[in-house]
C-alpha cells in the first residue's frame, strides 16, 4: 500500500530540447543567462509536477553554476529529475547540455537545484509522494540534496548572527584589503 504512494526517481526524469536563436542573445552572440534560467524554471516545474501530480512553484534556486557560455545556433538540452522529497517540497537536480550541430560537440553548460512546492487545489502546500531510489546515483543525490539544504541553514544562522552580532571596527578591519571606499 505504501509503495503506491511513491514514485521512482525515473518517474520524474525530463528533457526539454530548445534551439538558442539570436533574440535570446547579448551583443557578443552569448545567450542570456536570464533565458537559461527560465528554462531551468520550466524543465524543473515539469519534473516536479510529475513527481507530484500537482501544480508545483518554485521556493529557491540553490546554486547556478554557468560553466561555459551557450552561443546562438546551439541546441540546449537541460535534463532534470526530483533528487530529494519533504512532505510538500522536492528539489530538482538540472543538467544543460550544448550541442553545436556543426561539428557535433557537446558540453555541459549549467547544473542547477531548484526546490519547488507542490500545491494542492485549495492553493495550499500539498504532500508529495515518496521518492523511490532506484540506484546508487539516487541514493547520493538524495543525500546531497540533505547535505546542501544543511548547508544553506547554517549558513543563513551564520549571517543572522554576523547581522546581530555587527561590531563596526571588526568590519572595518575586514575590508581594509578590499576594493572598496567607506565614506560614512
């Protein structure tokens, strides 16, 4: 009966293929980031979506890693699946892949995590089913996705604390090396 209210990791697993045209570019024929971030949102909304058979949105993108630039004519795969499921949250693991068609060379561009919340009819945070982990790769994702979502915790009560712990000549002393001006 519980195994029903899962799904496996391959459940979820989604490619969204798009050609990179000259409207999506800056004036040196690099794509925008901004486009490659909306389709990430895309690919990352279907993921979840079928994980949980719900409308899902998105609550927090943890780390854009922009590897190499994606130029106009290229055709961007960006591949997702859920890695890690809460009660009303799943974070999905994104892979873009650039393919220059000419001369068949393929490389990989971004990585991504999203954490997206699925809601229910009433608008509400609804539960998703379990994440059944079909393989070592699965296993370590979902651990990862642990790992990070401690890290960004301790990291947030490391910057609550600097905030309330702020001693103006200590900061002072900190950006004696920087490259910056304090008029106040």
């Amino acid at each position: 009966m519980e195994k029903k209210k899962a799904r496996p990791v391959s459940f979820s697993k989604t490619t969204i293929t798009e050609l990179m045209i000259p409207s999506y570019a800056n004036f040196g024929g690099k794509i925008h980031g901004g486009i490659l971030l909306s389709l990430m949102d895309k690919v990352a909304f279907a993921a979840a979506s079928k994980h949980s058979g719900a409308y899902c949105v998105t609550v927090s993108v943890d780390i854009v890693d922009f590897l190499q630039p994606v130029s106009v004519g290229e055709l961007v795969s960006l591949k997702a699946s859920v890695n890690y499921v809460g009660n009303s949250s799943m974070v999905v693991g994104i892979k873009v892949i650039a393919e220059d068609v000419k001369n068949s060379k393929v490389k990989h561009t971004n990585t991504s995590y999203f954490t997206m919340v699925a809601k229910g009819e009433d608008d509400k945070p609804t539960q998703v089913p379990k994440l059944i982990l079909e393989n070592e790769r699965d296993v370590r994702r979902f651990l990862e996705a642990i790992f990070r979502k401690k890290l960004k915790k301790d990291h947030a009560s490391s910057m609550e604390k600097m905030k309330q712990n702020w001693d103006k000549e200590e900061m002072s002393k900190l950006l004696e090396n920087e490259r910056c001006i304090i008029e106040s």
